[in-house]
C-alpha cells in the first residue's frame, strides 16, 4: 500500500516553533561540465530567520542569492546541510511534500511576477486560491480584500499586459499573499521598477510586515532596497560577509555592525570596513564577546586622528598603493602579512 502524501498545512507548521527558519551548513553545487569547474553557488552558509523577521540578502550577481531563496523556499534541494522550518528538516521531505509547503505556507514574489497572461488580475488570484482548495465565494471574498489592501481593486479586470510594471509586481505581491503565508521570498521584486515604484513596493513591503504576522527574505543588489530590512546579510561568492541592522552608520560601526566569523576561521571584513582602515589606519580596539550563541568581534578605531603619512606599499595581489602599516588591500581586501 502506498504511503499517503502528508498535507503540511500552515498552522501545524506555525506550531513548529514560531516559524523560524534555520539553515546550517547550507552547500549547493553546480555542474557546468566539460574541462569547466563546478560551480559552488553556497560555501557552507549559516542563517535563521525568525518568525515576523523582515531580513534582506544583499550581494552582486552571482554571489548566491537567488540559489540561497530557491533552497529556503524548497524551490531546490541543497547538496550539503539541512534547512529547518522549525523543528520539521524541509531538505528531507520528498517533492510532494514540498508542494504542500510551497502551496500553504510560503509566498513567492519574482523580479518578473508568473502571472498567468490571459487571466485577468483579478482571476490571477482567484485561480492561485482555488488551487488550493478554497470553495470560489471564499476565493473571490480573499481575492477582493487583498487587491484593496494593495490600492488595485481598480484594476482587477486588467489583464497583466494592460497593467503597469507596478500594478504587475503588486499583483504579483497579492498572489503570494493569497494563502496567508507565514514565509515571503522576494528574488529582486524591484528589479524591473524605477526608483518611484521601488519605493512605492518597498514601502508596501513593510506595511505588510508591520501589519501581518508574516517573515520576509528578500535577496537583492541594491542597497536603498536593503535598507527597507530590519536586519541585512551580506553575500558575496557564495559566503556570508557579515550583517548589520538597518542602515549602515560608519560613526557608530561597533553598536551598528556585527563582524561574524566564517566556518574556515576567518575574519571576512566587508567594503566599509576595509575603508575604515583605509581611513584610521591598523589601530584597532578588539573586544571579543562570548556571551551570546554567537560570540561577536566589535573593532573601533583607537587613533581616529593619526597624522598623514605619505610613505606607501604596494599590495602584492593587484599593485595597489598602501599605507605601511595597513592589515588589509582596500582594493581587493587581501591580508597583508608583515
């Protein structure tokens, strides 16, 4: 007899622990094939996301955002680690099971919303709750509160190429609300807006936040869109640079900052940090702080006020002039060992 197909459905999976995601250990590889090298989208990255969390991925193209959202959203099984919805390991469910997930408890939001063409807006939503098994009077009753939520009640006869890039993305915004889920993926929702209407979204993005009892990740390469976050990760080929909460404030790095230490030991200093020391020179306080789950390493400059010294160096790595007594490339980054 066949097992049947177990229907995770979205309070159960609230009841795993307020809905926090854990990812430990996380690797995805690509093969390219031929004399090429595999690709390794994600070296090992840690993360949790709590319930009600409005957090941000922050990194260029190809540094593993979106493979890191498809993982999350059980879009795609990662090679190595596990990724937790609670207490209930998503990476060992089988693809039915993860269409369970996918239907009741996450919402997806694309660069390109997947609206269906011939459907109208109104009817894009209908469609997405009747498949999941809503009678259609609730359906229409759901369909109706979200496109006025959204400010298009207007529109919702429109099909999607008679409505603007806006008025699309917030369509596409309604129909991952639809189900009420307690998870948002956003993969570069603004990339095809100007910046009126990436605002315009952003800012719908954190009223949902503030009034719905519901999680956002949104992966991006743009800083103003990151600042919308409550907390922001830093991604760069594949690993996690460090993270900070709200907007970056160099005045006040060490309360603003958090300098997190990767699974091979080191120490990766992000781009501002780098400028700092650019800026201050090798003089550091080192505070180490292990009182947490996660130890912390706050640095502050000591001599804010150090006399110009014209005597460069040169790094090693890319030529670049440097002061002799740097630790760190501010161009590429790389050590300077004495």
């Amino acid at each position: 007899m066949e097992n049947m197909l177990y229907n995770y459905t979205n309070e159960e999976l609230m009841e795993q622990g307020e809905f926090q995601v854990f990812g430990r250990g996380i690797y995805t590889i690509y093969e390219v094939g031929g004399d090429t090298p595999n690709v390794v989208a994600l070296k090992g990255l840690n993360f949790e996301i709590k319930r009600g969390e409005f957090v941000s991925a922050l990194g260029p193209s190809g540094s593993g955002k979106s493979s890191l959202m498809r993982c999350i959203g059980g879009l795609q099984k990662p090679n190595a680690g596990s990724i937790k919805y609670g207490n209930l390991d998503i990476t060992k469910l089988k693809e039915e099971e993860l269409v369970s997930i996918r239907r009741n408890s996450v919402g997806f939001v694309f660069q390109s919303p997947t609206l269906i063409q011939h459907l109208s807006a109104k009817d894009n939503v209908i469609n997405t709750l009747r498949y999941s098994g809503n009678n259609l009077t609730d359906a229409k009753k759901r369909t109706n509160e979200l496109l006025d939520l959204l400010g298009i009640s207007h529109r919702g006869q429109a099909l999607p190429n008679k409505l603007s890039g806006g008025e699309r993305q917030r369509v596409g915004i309604a129909v991952a609300l639809a189900n009420n889920p307690s998870l948002i993926l956003a993969d570069e929702p603004t990339g095809n807006l100007d910046h009126e209407n990436t605002a315009n979204v952003m800012g719908l993005f954190q009223d949902l936040h503030n009034d719905l009892d519901t999680s956002f990740l949104i992966v991006t390469h743009s800083k103003y869109v990151s600042t919308f976050a409550d907390r922001n990760l830093e991604l760069l080929d594949g690993i996690f640079l460090g993270q900070h909460t709200g907007n970056i404030n160099l005045d006040s790095l060490e309360s603003s900052r958090q300098i997190l230490i990767g699974n091979d030991g080191r120490l990766n200093l992000p781009p501002e940090l780098i400028g700092l020391i650019d800026e201050y020179g090798s003089a550091w306080n080192l505070d180490y702080i292990d009182d947490s789950e996660i130890p912390e390493i706050k640095l502050t400059p000591v001599n804010k006020n150090e006399k110009e010294d014209n005597n460069f160096t040169t790094c090693p790595l890319c030529s670049t002039n440097l002061k002799p007594n740097q630790a760190y490339c501010t161009n590429c980054g790389a050590q300077l060992i004495n």
